[in-house]
C-alpha cells in the first residue's frame, strides 16, 4: 500500500462555521485592514474576539 496523501492534519482543525452580517461601512473597514496587514477576514474576525476576550481577563 502506499502512503496516504494530501494535506496533513492540523493540530486545532477549524470546524465552526459562524455567519456574520456587516453593514458596507464595516466590510470595507474589515477589507481594508486585511489588504493592509495581509491577513484573510477570518483571520482578522478571530483576532477580533481574542482581543475582546483577553479585555474581559
């Protein structure tokens, strides 16, 4: 048999799906900051709520 192939699997799979409306200001805001530091939405969202909940600490 030969190995199995593709991509390897990650240590903390991303498996939630969450849906979120934006008004077109804060779209373009969020697309603005991830052209600027060359992050996707997601990842920009994620850092988002980190920041919030280390606040809350």
């Amino acid at each position: 048999m030969s190995p199995r192939t593709g991509r390897p699997k990650s240590d903390n799979p991303k498996e939630i799906d969450v849906k979120v409306r934006f008004d077109k200001a804060t779209n373009n805001r969020l697309l603005d900051y991830c052209e600027e530091h060359n992050i996707t939405r997601a990842e920009a969202i994620r850092r988002g709520v980190d920041l919030l909940l280390e606040q809350k600490k």
